[in-house]
C-alpha cells in the first residue's frame, strides 16, 4: 500500500514539473470545466471476501455503483476532479468459501453482509499525455492516473434468521463484536484509466480505482467473538454468530474435515451448541486488516466550452 502511494505521488510530483514546458501553449485561456456520470461495478476487500488480495478481488459478489463528476482542466497534464457516488458492495462466506480453505475457518463462520456507500471524493487526475493549447487539441487516447481523498459513509447489513423476520439489519447497532464504530469514514481514492475522445466535446474513458479505507469494519466482522447471549431469543446474538445456521450446521463433510469428535461441542440433550476454536467467546472472528473496496467502470463526460472573450475596443 505504502509503495502504491508513493508512485502517485511522483507521478504527480513528475507531472506537476512537467507543466511548465507547456505554458506558452496552454494558458488560462485554454482552461476548461467538464461534467460528466458514471457507471460502475463495486467490489470490496475484507474478511468476507474470497479474492487472495486488494489486487484480485472476488468478482463472484460484484454490485453496481452509480456516479456524477464534474473536472477542471487547469494544465496540460493535471485536473482537478470532485465527485459524487453510490453503490453497493457484497460478501458471504457461504457464497465464496470453500472446503479447501485453511482450517475451513470461513466455511464454520459462514457470516455475510451487504454494504451500502455513498462517497465523496477529490482527487488530482494526470494525464500521461498533456493536450496543447485549446480542448480540442487533445489527444484520441490519453492513459492517466488519479490519487486523492474520499468521505464516505456506509452501514454494513445483514439478513436476519427466519425467526427473526428474515429481514436485513444494521449491524452497528447491535454491537456484534461487543462496540460500535463510525459510519462515516475517510478513504483514500487512486487508480489508472484511459480516456477516448468521442467527438469535439465529449470523451469516455475506463478507470480501475481502489479505495485504501482507514477502518476494518465494512463488513461487521474484525476482531473476536463476545457473550452475546442466547442466538435463540437475542437478536444481536444471532447475527453475531451464524456458525451453526442452516445447513452448515448439518454438514457432514463439514464435520469430518474439522473433526467431529474433538471439536464440535453438544448440550445435555445432544443439541449442537458450538464448534471450539470457532464461535466460542474469545475465539477469532476478523483478521484486523483494513478493509479496502473498488470502483471499476465508465465515465462519459462532456467538455464545457470555454467562453469566447471579445477584445476591447475604445
């Protein structure tokens, strides 16, 4: 992550020194605003996702993410950019975990959720081939990266047991993990794209951009279980450990895998109450890496004309 920052911040740096080669061709005459909408697959990164890195997220889990953006064209190479978004991101360990998972943790924990976001961000945006003199000079193809900042607000959800009215729940509230966390957060926006020239006055272009957040609680899930009480009767318990819910409960290659005799724990009744080293207070529920989620997609957006001054005349 470190590495990844510090490479925008030389092509920024690279970028920004670059300018002055290009200013008797591009003054402030030749500035220009554009706005433009956005249309965009969401990922996420975290405890419930199956993808190995921020760098290969599981795609399986993928939901759409809807935008607008306004940009300032200021240098040759460099913009500014604000924008506005929402979208939603995905994960469950019954979906995307398997039996070959190291110590079939995630298959036992079978926890899921669904997180909506609405960010607003800025961000620098360079061009790896500044334009000269006026917009329509650009080039048809200009690859670019962005760097910046992002305010986003999210409130993880998950869907409630039958017996609960199977309904989706804000997790926060109901303490999960035994403390709540702020809803809203900063992240830190960077990616690359490439943008075509469609006509005089309008470009689309396709951008990949990751999301760096500062909290590990996107998904609910982060540290260890806690005494929530009866999973039966107390809301917050039942979504808090779903261990033994529906057929995981019952799963018999499950068992074998984990072993049957020496880990699964029963009441006096012979009811399954908990699998040991996996639901019990204490025991390990997240894994305290922050959470990251991506924005992949379209972006059309149209070239507002600078306006034509007139000379003076006395």
């Amino acid at each position: 992550m470190k590495k990844l920052l510090q490479l925008g911040l030389l092509l920024f740096l690279v970028s920004f020194f670059k300018e002055e080669s290009f200013a008797q061709e591009f003054n402030k005459k030749n500035r220009y605003y554009s706005v433009g909408v956005t249309l965009n697959a969401m990922n996420y990164v975290g405890e419930l996702d199956p993808g190995p890195s921020f760098a290969r997220p599981g795609i399986r889990l993928t939901r759409p993410n809807f935008g607008i953006e306004g940009l300032a064209r200021l240098y040759p190479r460099f913009s500014l950019r604000g924008a506005i978004s929402y979208g939603r991101i995905k994960g469950s360990d019954d979906k995307s975990a398997n039996y070959t998972d190291k110590n079939l943790f995630r298959r036992a924990r079978n926890l899921s959720m669904r997180n909506d976001i609405l960010e607003v961000k800025v961000d620098a945006v360079i061009d790896l081939i500044g334009h000269r003199g006026k917009y329509v000079r650009r080039a048809d193809f200009t690859p670019y990266g962005f760097i910046g900042i992002a305010y986003f607000h999210h409130n993880p959800k998950a869907q409630s047991p039958d017996a609960f009215g199977g309904k989706y729940v804000a997790l926060n509230k109901l303490q999960t993990e035994g403390k709540s966390y702020s809803l809203n957060q900063v992240a830190i926006p960077f990616g690359l794209g490439v943008r075509y020239k469609l006509s005089k006055q309008l470009d689309l272009a396709f951008e990949l951009g990751w999301r760096y957040t500062f909290t590990d609680y996107l998904d609910d899930v982060s540290s260890y279980y806690v005494d929530k009480g009866d999973p039966e009767t107390n809301l917050a318990a039942a979504m808090a450990n779903r261990t033994l819910e529906g057929g995981v409960g019952r799963d018999p290659q499950l068992f074998a895998k984990l072993g049957e005799q020496e880990r699964l724990q029963f009441d006096s009744n012979g009811k399954l109450i908990g699998i040991r080293g996996v639901s019990n207070p204490g025991d390990q529920r997240g894994d305290k890496n922050k959470d990251w989620y991506i924005v992949t997609g379209f972006h059309l957006t149209y070239i507002i004309p600078p306006r034509v001054v007139c000379p003076k005349f006395r």
